[in-house]
C-alpha cells in the first residue's frame, strides 16, 4: 500500500508544470525515503531529477517500493481538477495499475477523486557522479527566467562565464548580439534575492535556449536557482522546493566540433 | 559549429 498526503496540491502542479514541457512521461519511484523521478528529454539532452521527501508530506506511507510511470498530460489533466487550497493524497496498492488522486478543500466542503491508469515505461536509471564544480552561483529564479527569456530572442544558445568578477550570459544571432553581466550582490539579509557566486576557476560554457526555457517553467516553485558550472559537465540548474526536497536539471553543453 | 552533446556522453547507465 501506498498513500502520500500533501498539504499543498498546488506545489504539486507546479512540480508538474515544471516537467512537462521536457517528458512525455515519467516512472515516479516511491520508497521509504519519499517519491523520486529521474527522465531523460527525448533527445537525451537534459535529465530531470525530482526528490520529494517522505517527511515534507502530511501523511506518508509505503510498504513495499513502488515504481508508478504516468502520461504527464493525464496527469496534468487530473490536476487541472484540483482548488488551489486542495490538499491531495495519492494511493496505490501494491502491484496496481492504477493510481488514485484524491483532493480535498480545506473545510472538506468539497471532496474528489480520480483515478488513473499507469503505465510500464522502459525506464533507464542514470548514475550521476559527484562532481566538484567550478563555479556555483545562486540567483532569483525570476531573474534568471528574464535573462534567458530575453536572451533567446536573438540566439539558440547562451553562453554562461563566470569570473570572480560576476556572471555574464551572452547570445548571438543574425539581428546581432546581447550580453547581461549580473555581479554579486552583498544583500546578504535576503539571500533569495542576492547574486552569490562560489568560483573556484572561471568556467564559460555553451547551452540551448530551448532547453534553458524550459527549466525556467520551475520558477514557481522556488525563489532563488542555483547554476553549477564545470568543464565538460553537464550544468546543474537547480531548485529547491522549501520543505519538500528539490527540482534539478542537468543539461549537456554545447561543444565546438 | 556547435555540437549538442548527450547526457548519456556524460552519465552511464546504473
């Protein structure tokens, strides 16, 4: 038996908003710990990988670990559903086939269910080698959506260098170029909205703006992002979900051929 | 000429 409650269905449709431009499905993995996604785009080019933590839900319980894969679009459509201010509790018996989402309005005025069908995905787990990074920078995560927004105007790919210095995202394309320098901030009383840079050697690196955007859709969920840089890595964009876990993407750079 | 890479060049299968 499975059941998980969560105080806060919107947090979950964030969570899920955040993935479903990049997956068209995905296996969720329950276990004792709590529910983990890890999902390769179609094109390999980003991994996504989602920890939820047993103890950031109101209920949790899991007998036996349990691989649940699901259409993203059905679930997105299931909710679609929920109020804003709907707890939901997902549950699912051992060996089933389907999964039942129930949402309940705060003053259990209003109570709904929905069950839906699972599916046997072919799923590849990826071993991700702990990685001593370059640069480490933390930024507004609105801040970084506008930047790459903005950017992506001109270009397909940003170029990310980060120097003791500050941080500078650059773009080319055929109308010209454009170039945004964000230096450190020394706000450190409010730490999600400062620019906090951890360089150990400056780095430079190209990534897609498709690909950036997308992660962006995790703007939601968190206030502030954390960029982890390093040659011939993947970057790490990540974001913290407060009191759940957290939301990473790693995204494969561009390389000269 | 800027290649894309794949995360299976950097990660190998568990």
């Amino acid at each position: 038996m499975f059941e998980a409650r969560l105080a806060s269905s919107a947090t979950f449709k964030k969570v899920l908003d955040a993935i479903k431009d990049l997956l068209n499905e995905a296996s969720f993995d329950c276990s004792d710990a709590g529910i983990q996604l890890q999902a390769m785009d179609n094109s390999h080019v980003s991994l996504v990988s989602l920890n939820l933590k047993s103890d950031g839900f109101e209920k949790y319980r899991c007998d036996r670990n349990l691989t649940m894969g699901m259409n993203l679009a059905s679930l997105s459509k299931v909710f679609r559903c929920s109020g804003s201010d709907d707890t939901v509790t997902i549950k699912a018996q051992d060996d089933a086939d389907t999964v039942t989402f129930m949402f309940e309005a705060k003053k259990q005025e209003k109570i709904s269910d929905y069950e839906m069908k699972l599916m046997n995905l072919d799923q590849e787990h990826l071993g991700i080698p702990e990685t001593e990074f370059s640069c480490i920078i933390k930024l507004p995560s609105g801040e970084f959506a506008r930047i790459v927004r903005d950017l992506s105007q001109f270009g397909e790919s940003i170029v990310i260098s980060c120097t003791k210095e500050g941080v500078k995202f650059s773009t080319q394309g055929d109308i010209g170029t454009g170039n945004v320098k964000l230096a450190q901030t020394n706000n450190f009383d409010k730490e999600d909205q400062s620019v906090i840079i951890d360089m150990q050697e400056p780095v430079s690196l190209t990534f897609s703006c498709e690909y950036l955007n997308s992660f962006t859709k995790a703007t939601p969920l968190s206030n502030q992002v954390t960029l982890s840089l390093c040659d011939n890595v993947p970057l790490v964009v990540e974001y913290q979900i407060p009191d759940l876990g957290h939301l990473k993407y790693y995204l494969a750079p561009k390389i000269e051929e | 000429v800027r290649h894309q890479k794949t995360i299976k060049d950097y990660f190998k299968t568990k």
